[in-house]
C-alpha cells in the first residue's frame, strides 16, 4: 500500500513530532490503527481523492485523523503543501478514516471519534472525581462540601504550595496511560490527558496563570527525546486558554532516580536540584505559577519546583498531575 503512494509522486512519512511512522503498512500498530490488504481498494480511493485537486505533488505526511487534529491542522493544513480546491477537507477527512478508523486510546478497540475509549477502557480509568485533597488531589471519603479537606499525608508532610489536584488515581488504566506516554512514545494520549487535566485544574485557574511543566536534565532529556511533562503542559495550556513557559525551570544537576527510594531519600535527593532559569526569572515575580507534572508520588520533585518558584518571586504556587500515587490504591 506504500508503494501505491509512492508511484503517484506521493511520499508518506512520519507527521512531525510524534514519533511513528505513519505509512499504511501491513500489520497491527499498538496506538494509530490498523491496516490489512483488504484496505488497498480503500487506499487507491484515497490516492483518487488526493489527485483530484487537493495535494501539489509534494511530500505529504499523514497519519491517522486524530494525530493530524492532535497537531492543531485540518487535513487541507497538513505539512505536505495541501491545497484546497475541488474536493473539500471534510472529504478528505472521511477517506482519510477509512484507512485509519478512530481506535480505543488504550486497548485499539473500535470507537465513534479519536482521542476516546471503549465502554470497557472507561470503566477501568480511575477518574478522580468529587471530594478530594484539597493540596494534593487524592479523593477522600465523603461528601464535598465546599470547605479544603486534607489527606494524612498532607496532614503530616508540609507542602510548599498552596493548592494542588490529580485527574486520575495512579492504577490499572489510569498507570497504563502514563506509562505509555513516558516510556512508550505514545503522544496521542496527551490530547485526552489534557481534557482531564483541565477539568482538574478548574480550582486551580486564576486570569494570570503562568503554565510550567517539571524539567527534565539534558542528560535525561537525550536518552528520552522528550519532556512529557512539558507536552502536557503545553496541551493544558491550549485547552484552557492559559500562558505557558515550558522552559521555566531547569535542572541544577542530574539526580538517580527516585524509583525505590524511601520519602526521605527522594526529599533529599532533590534537595536544591531544580532551579528557576536566570532569562525566564521576570516571568514569575509575583505571578501565579501552575506546576504540571505526570505523576506525584510523594511530592518531592514539586515540592523542589515549588520552593524554585517562590525563591524567585512568585506569587503563589499550585500543582496539577495527570495522576495521582495512593496508599490504598
């Protein structure tokens, strides 16, 4: 089916920035969809359509519908030199799900529309909704009656910033989401992590949020190729409609990872670890900061951001993590 494209003066590549290869190919992929030899006839219909005024032939990335979407571009916006003429992008879009149908984000199963789940796969997500601690999230027994509750562990641990909340319990779907993001590559999770998260962050929201994801040290950053804290704060950023400043904070120096590592080791680990970046230090003085972050665990790592933050003259700190560590979880 490549070779379809490719005889027709049309290359298909990776859509920038995410990390797959895009080209119809003949097996099962774990994020993006699927494709079969059943699908050529439906591969020629699109070849038709692309030659029907759409595309100059030039390089034309793509992928599925939803990593174009993900990309903030229309189909008739893509990286390939696209042009609108006989064939509208509503077209082009419908063929373009014909090869590459909406998938279950987590299991690849059948759905109406990109970046969703499954019945199944939203009944396993650990969505973490009504009471819950008021500094780091985690749900709490009862009913929410307006007024802040706390956890023991905020209860006994004293938290450098003034508020914070979690869009889902660090378990079974909730543990696979991030994981695949972090070590899987998976970039298309960030558009439905960020629906969640903004949905968390609605307490946490002031008109003068400043957006700032937790660092990563360059040492790190190569070995990964990328930040996913800082992926999800740019995400939440658009969804919300707030500033952001991914490159905020920065790692004074490499630390082991806190993998394994008891509450105060991972404290003392990331003891003067993280630092605000001297050009970025007139962004923060009295603003209010929001720290992204993927997971909390004992909060060490954001306690380390947020006394970075108030050290440089920040108003006010909160923190907001795609999911949240529990004892009983």
């Amino acid at each position: 089916m490549r070779r379809l494209f490719e005889v027709e003066g049309l290359v298909v590549g990776n859509l920038q920035g995410t990390g797959h290869d895009s080209g119809p190919e003949l097996w099962i992929t774990a994020d993006h969809g699927w494709c079969c030899k059943g699908f050529v006839n439906q591969c020629q219909t699109i070849l038709n359509v692309l030659k029907g005024g759409t595309v100059q032939k030039k390089v034309l990335y793509v992928s599925n519908a939803g990593a174009i979407a993900q990309k903030g571009l229309s189909i008739c916006q893509t990286l390939g030199h696209v042009k609108e003429t006989s064939v509208t992008g509503k077209a082009l879009q419908t063929a373009l799900k014909l090869i590459y149908p909406p998938r279950c984000t987590i299991c690849g199963g059948m759905v109406d529309s990109d970046f969703g789940l499954c019945g199944p796969c939203w009944r396993d997500t650990p969505i973490i909704s009504g009471l819950c601690c008021d500094t780091c999230g985690v749900p709490l027994p009862g009913e929410d009656d307006g007024r802040p509750e706390y956890c023991d562990a905020c209860l006994t641990i004293a938290r450098p910033w003034t508020r914070g909340r979690a869009a889902l319990l660090y378990k079974d779907n909730g543990r696979k989401l991030v994981l695949s993001l972090k070590h899987g590559d998976r970039h298309d999770i960030v558009r439905l992590a960020a629906n969640w998260m903004s949905q968390a962050a609605r307490p946490l929201l002031r008109q003068d949020t400043l957006v700032a994801p937790v660092p990563l040290h360059w040492t790190r950053m190569l070995k990964r190729r990328f930040n996913q804290s800082s992926l999800l704060a740019q995400a939440l950023a658009r969804q919300t409609g707030s500033l952001v400043c991914p490159d905020l904070l920065i790692r004074l120096r490499a630390t082991r990872s806190l993998d394994g590592l008891g509450q105060k080791d991972r404290f003392d680990t990331l003891d003067r670890a993280i630092g605000v970046k001297p050009g970025r230090r007139h962004r923060i003085v009295g603003r209010n900061v929001l720290l992204v972050d993927d997971v909390m665990t004992s909060g060490a790592t954001l306690s380390a951001c947020a006394q970075a933050c108030f050290s440089a003259g920040a108003g006010d700190v909160c923190v907001l993590t795609l999911a949240r560590v529990a004892k009983d979880a």
